[in-house]
C-alpha cells in the first residue's frame, strides 16, 4: 500500500507520559504500604482479624507480583520494537473465517506488485523467526502467532483465535494483540456478524483502535447447465446480497460497540471478500475487483490514518494497558473480594454489639443477684453489710470476667481495664426488728429488705454502665479497622481515577 509506505510514522515524545506511568505505578505502592489496615485490638483468631490479615495478604500478593507481571510485559515491548516502523493490522476471527487464506492472498498481490513479502512466526519470547506461508484449512492451523511484513510499512499478524479451543492459543493472542495499530475482523458470509465474537476484542477497541469488518467466504454454489448437464459453480454472491450482508454487520457491531461502552466511530464500513473466486479467475484485475478486493484495499487506505493515530502513542498504550488491565485489575480481582468479605463482618459485628453488651448484663446479673439472699443471710448475724458488699464485688468482678470473655471474646479488652470497682452507697444496711417485751423493746432479728433492694439497684446500674463501656471500646476497635478499610478503598479509587486521566490526556486531540 503506498499510502503505508509513505506515511510518516514517527511518534510525539511519549517521555512524558511514560515518566507519569511509571510514577503513578510508584504512587500506588506507597498508598497501599501506607494502607495497611491494623487490627490490634482484635484477637488474631477472631472473624474481623482473619478477615484484616486476608485483605492485607491481597495487597502483598498483588504487589509482589508486579515485577513478574511487569517481566511478562517485555516480550510485547520487545516484539512492538523488533516490527520497527510498520503499521500493524492484527487479523481476528473464529478458526474458520479465513484469516490464513486471506492474509496469503495479500501477500501474493503484494509480491506480485514488487513489493518485498516476507513471513514469520513468534516464538514465546516475543522474537521473530521466518516461516514458510500461512497453512490453509478448514480447522485452526495457527498454532503460533505469526505475521507477513508487507513492505516495509505494513504487518498482518494472523493470530490463534481467541474462540480457539485451546487456552495456550487464546492466551498467546492476547499477550502479544497490544502490538497491533488496528483490527481486521474476519467474520464468514454463512454466519456473518457474530457479534459476541467482539466480547474478546474490547480490550483491544478499548485502547481506540479503529475496527474494519471484512465478511469473508462472499460466495456461494449456483446451479448451471454446461454441455446439457446441470453442474454447481461456485461465484460471487451478487452485490445486493454482499451490501444486505455489510449493512447488516454494520449495524449489529454498532449497537454491539455502545453495549459495551465503546465508541462507534472506531467502526468502519465492512467490506465482503471472497478470496476463492479471486483465486479461482486467477487473480486478475477483475477477478480481484468482482471477489470485493479493490474494495478491501480502498478500506485499508481509508484505515491506514486512524491506525497512525494510535501507533503514535503506542508504547504509552501497551504500559497503559498493562497497568490498567493487570495492576489495576489484579487489585480488584484480589484485594476488592476481600475488602467486601471485610466490611461484611465488619457491619455484622457492630448490628452484633448491642445484642452482645445486653447478654453480659443479663449473665452477670444471673450470676450475682440470686446469690444476694444467701449472702444476706450469712452476714445477718453479725449486721455485717460491709462484708455482704465485699462478697457481691467480688462476685460481680468473677462473673463480669466470664461474661466478657464469653461475650466480647473477639476483642482485646485488657483484664486490667477493669470497670471502676463496685462502690454501693454505705447509708443502708441491716435493719434491727425491734419488738415490744415486758415494755421495753428487744430485738427479734434484722431485716435486709431495704439492703437488698439497694444492691439490687445498685449492681443493676454497675453493670450497664461497666457493659457500656466495654460495648463502646469493642466499637471504637471496630472503627479502627472500618477506617483503615476506607483508607485502603480510597486509596484504590484515587489511583483508578488518576489513571483514568492519565489515559484520557494521552488519548485527547492534539
């Protein structure tokens, strides 16, 4: 293509965006070193302490890849370099829509016409080895990535499909699809449009790469009489049939586009080709003009300046990418899980901690209060209240430990942090029974009905108080980790948001 010759593909200073890549990379690091979250004041078996250590294991594990992922990325770089200063037009499509056969017609147009072709494959390093021409059939041949330099500006790579059945194939495509300037996507006249093919492709139309469709296999078997005898030819579908076809597409892969959120300009007109009725008139000017080439040709001219806008900014995209799809998404394939499994608990332990401060006072109060006639009765000979008041704070203190442990057993309340001791008013005590005999009065025994009802009283309000403050520290345990998840939270959307503008400043008009 003489426009691809001619163009001039040199980029802008992409320095600067490279330099804020790297610092937004370097931002991110500190943020989530600065977000751990600290779960101290929870015991380390405890539901939320899981949960914590969970959260911060995520973020160490994502981080702790990131030289891995970023060694993974070399080889697309590597191979983006060894292609010099062509644009490179990546080729997509299930394993029977033609995409070998189409690309070796290409390259035997372009021979023919002088032009210096020559064929290669990737190996799993991203470098280039020469290959003898494209294997044609009816089942995936593609095994490797492999590519045609067409001059000295122009690159097809003719991928394993994405549909392939084999992972290894799909996985190669999408390691090394940064390198293309734009898309061909290959979609057979038998089943033509099918658009959920493009699912796999909008990471590549994502970064703005125009999209051609190219309606392949655009023939069909008439029937004709020859010498009497009624025999099946295969010919071109006729132009009405082919533009129903392309208009059909075209409308299909728009609407397909806006689903998934992409702009429709990056479309452009499909185009239908039949590469063996081209081969079978042996390729000759009419042949390739009634197979639909010439119009595939004038769709790759037109496709030749939206494919020089995005390869001029084509290292920043693939470090783009990289940091978009795998940092970014790592995160939140990892660490977002985990943050959500978090903040669950954290919301079911707070709804908790009412219900838990009022089973204390109910397990302390059990515990103390029946004991009291028993201690009143001991002391009662001796009028000893000071002694019955010893014995209740030392039950109260027995069973307040039990309760605590029972119920905030989650929480590291120190066995120091005791509540203040139990100090009952000391105005009320036994009560002599005083009786009348022989005219003076004589005691008949003590009563300890008023001396009850006051420690009664008085236990009932140490313990909310003392269940209150233990309600209100276990809470104040729990905001700790609530806001060391939004720390973390934030400083996750902070970074999506700047990349966000990173991508969009680097993306935006001259």
């Amino acid at each position: 293509m003489a426009e691809a010759e001619a163009a001039a593909l040199g980029s802008g200073d992409l320095r600067p965006a490279l330099t804020r890549l790297d610092g937004w990379l370097s931002s991110l690091g500190t943020g989530l070193a600065s977000a751990r979250i600290d779960a101290a004041a929870l015991r380390e078996d405890s539901e939320i302490a899981r949960r914590v250590a969970a959260t911060n294991a995520a973020v160490d594990a994502c981080v702790s890849d990131w030289p891995r992922q970023r060694d993974a990325l070399r080889p697309v770089e590597a191979l983006a370099r060894s292609l010099g200063q062509a644009v490179v037009l990546l080729v997509f499509g299930k394993f029977n829509a033609g995409k070998s056969s189409l690309c070796n017609l290409m390259a035997d147009r372009f021979a023919a016409h002088g032009a210096e072709v020559a064929f290669f494959q990737l190996d799993a390093d991203g470098r280039l080895e020469p290959c003898a021409r494209f294997t044609e059939g009816a089942t995936e041949t593609t095994s490797r990535i492999q590519g045609i330099r067409m001059g000295k500006r122009l690159v097809l790579l003719d991928t394993p499909g994405l549909h392939s059945a084999t992972g290894e194939n799909a996985a190669l495509t999408r390691r090394f699809a940064d390198c293309a300037d734009a898309v061909l996507w290959l979609t057979s006249s038998s089943t033509p449009g099918q658009v959920q093919e493009l699912d796999e492709l909008a990471g590549e139309l994502r970064r703005g790469k125009p999209l051609l469709p190219v309606i392949t296999r655009s023939d069909r078997y008439e029937e004709d009489e020859i010498d009497g005898a009624l025999v099946k030819l295969m010919r071109n579908k006729p132009m009405a049939d082919r533009g129903g076809q392309e208009a059909d597409v075209a409308e299909r892969a728009r609407e397909k586009l806006a689903a998934l959120g992409l702009d429709v300009a990056q479309l452009r007109p499909p185009v239908s080709v039949s590469v063996h009725m081209a081969r079978a008139e042996g390729e000759s000017p009419a042949a390739m003009a009634a197979a639909g080439m010439d119009r595939l040709y004038a769709a790759l001219r037109a496709l030749v300046s939206p494919a020089l806008a995005y390869r001029r900014r084509k290292p920043a995209e693939v470090r783009l990418r990289h940091l978009d799809e795998t940092v970014v998404g790592d995160l939140n394939a990892r660490v977002r899980p985990a943050l959500e499994q978090l903040n669950a608990a954290l919301d079911d332990a707070t709804g908790q901690l009412e219900h838990r401060s009022a089973q204390v006072q109910e397990d302390v109060w059990r515990a103390v209060v029946p004991r009291l006639p028993d201690l009143l009765d001991a002391h009662a000979p001796e009028r000893d209240a000071e002694g019955v008041r010893r014995n209740v704070s030392r039950a109260l203190e027995s069973a307040w430990a039990e309760a605590r442990d029972a119920h905030f057993r989650d929480f590291r309340l120190g066995r120091d942090a005791q509540p203040a001791p139990f100090e009952p008013a000391t105005d009320i005590g036994f009560e002599e029974i005083m009786i009348e005999v022989d005219g003076g009065l004589q005691s008949a025994g003590v009563d300890a009905t008023r001396l009850h009802a006051a420690l009664e009283r008085q236990i009932g309000d140490w313990v909310a108080v003392a269940a209150d403050h233990a309600r209100e520290e276990c809470a104040e345990s729990l905001r700790e980790v609530m806001a060391g998840a939004v720390r973390l939270d934030a400083v996750l959307r902070a970074h999506e948001a700047s990349l966000g503008e990173i991508r969009n400043d680097l993306r935006a008009p001259a």
